[in-house]
C-alpha cells in the first residue's frame, strides 16, 4: 500500500523543510534591512557630538562665540545627566 512513498515521514519531512525555508527567507531579509540601514554599524563609528562641533569650529563653519555657547550647553547636558543618574 505504502510503497515508493514515505507516508506520514514524507508529510513531515516536508512540514520541517517549509519550516527551514521560512526561516531562512526571514533572517536574510533582517540581515538585508540591518545592512542598508546601518545598523550594524559600530559605536566607533559614530563621533561625538563636541567632536563635530569642534570640526564645524575648525572649517569656519561657526565662529568662537558660538562656538564657545555650543560647548558649554553641551557641557552642561553631560554633568546634569551624570547627577541624575
């Protein structure tokens, strides 16, 4: 009655191969939206934000006076979320 076919190993077998197949198909898209999104990307990666304030500085993209406001406000943010932690 069975014969050439697996039966009810044959419905499993194909079961977990659809199984396999969804996953596979899942976890190259996540892996396909983390590449084009950057999110994988290191904290190295990222400067901080006085290190682009200090480059803006250096280009003469703003001049000292807010330059100097700039840093202690972000100075400023630095103690006060230290003192609140």
């Amino acid at each position: 009655m069975w014969e050439g076919t697996w039966g009810w190993g044959h419905m499993i077998v194909g079961g977990l191969m659809m199984i396999v197949f969804w996953v596979v198909v899942i976890a190259l898209a996540v892996l396909l939206v983390r590449a084009l999104s950057g999110a994988g990307q290191s904290r190295a990666d990222h400067r901080s934000a006085l290190a682009i304030l200090e480059e803006r500085f250096a280009r003469g993209e703003i001049d000292r006076e807010e330059f100097e406001e700039r840093r202690r406000l972000l100075l400023e943010g630095r103690t006060d979320r230290s003192v609140r932690q």
